[in-house]
C-alpha cells in the first residue's frame, strides 16, 4: 500500500529538482548577456524596453523574463507589464 504523504513528498521534492535543472541555463543565459545588470542599473522594464538596451531579440527576453517571474528571480508588476530585479 502506497503511503500517499511520502508519495506526495517524494514528488515535491522531484519537482523542485527538476525546477532547479531548468533554471540553470536560464540563470546563465541572465549572466551571459548581463540581463540582471542591466534590470538592476536601470529599474524596471518590459521585454521591449529590455531588447532595445541590450540589442537581443524581443521574443526570446519575453519569454526568459516571464520564466524568471514564474521562478521568483524577477518581480513582476501587472499593472505596468514590467519586470524588475528585486533588492535581495
């Protein structure tokens, strides 16, 4: 018989492992091409705004803003569309 808070443990702690493996590249990508920096010099920001100070696609700084949103390393304020890089 399968003791269903162990099941349950077991598959939260899978699923934050898996969500740190993905994170990883995306951290890397943030570093690589100074995207932190840049949020941090210059306060918050939507993914055009982003493109136009760092020359990179608009799509794909979409798409890693909004994933870094999701994994809590970027702030996003709804009401403004922008991203930011929080204090901590």
């Amino acid at each position: 018989m399968v003791d269903q808070a162990k099941l349950e443990t077991f598959v939260g702690q899978m699923l934050n492992d898996l969500g740190g493996a993905f994170s990883v590249p995306l951290v890397r990508i943030g570093e690589k091409f100074d995207l932190y920096g840049t949020l941090e010099r210059e306060g918050s920001m939507n993914s055009r705004e982003l493109a136009e100070m760092t020359g990179l696609a608009e799509r794909y700084l979409r798409e890693w803003l909004s994933a870094q949103a999701a994994s809590n390393y970027l702030a996003y304020d709804p009401e403004t569309g922008t991203f930011s890089l929080p204090p901590e």
